[in-house]
C-alpha cells in the first residue's frame, strides 16, 4: 500500500528509484542522465529551465497526488484531502530516502 492514514494526516510513499530530479514537471520528458553536480537543467523538450531541487520537489507532489487519486480521495487546491467524513485532511509526502517529512 503506497497511502497511509495516520490520525488525520496521510503519508504517501514515493518510490526510491522515481526520476523526480531529471523528469521535467511541466512536459513530462525525462533526461538519460542528470548528473548530481548539475543544480540546474534546461528542458530540450519544452524549453523551461528547471531549478533541480525544485523540479524534484514539484515531481514527487504531482506523484503523490496521483496516488491519492488512485485510492478514491480527491485532494483539493490547497493540498488537502476532501472526502465525505473530512472535510480539510493535510497531505504529507515524502520520497523514500527523504530524512524529512514535507508537509503541504
């Protein structure tokens, strides 16, 4: 299960090896390679300049709401869960070697 509810939060579990460094969030085109010393890329697909950290951090978002989609919750604009039983849920995401939890 990639969706866990605890209390009233819920923790959505990216896979280690997601490419959200080098897959580019607007268009979806993903580079061979992205070499950690490269901090920032330019898409040859659509053109946009991607700061890595960034791009990454839109990438596994996007991932996770996905997911939550997946499960039948419907998360709203802000980043909440919205659901018949609970109305504001918050959204947690965390890629899987993260140290930390990011909270939206």
């Amino acid at each position: 299960m990639t969706l866990l509810k605890i209390n009233t939060h819920y923790l959505v579990k990216i896979g280690r090896f997601f490419a959200s460094s080098k897959t580019c969030h607007c268009c979806g085109n993903k580079l061979s390679e992205l070499p950690l010393g490269i901090r920032e890329w330019h898409c040859p697909s659509c053109d946009v300049v991607h700061d890595r950290d960034g791009n990454a951090a839109k990438n596994v978002d996007n991932q996770g709401i996905l997911k939550i989609k997946a499960e039948g919750l419907t998360v709203s604009a802000r980043g909440g869960i919205v659901n018949l039983s609970a109305m504001s849920r918050k959204l947690m995401l965390v890629k899987r070697e993260a140290p930390f939890i990011a909270q939206a």
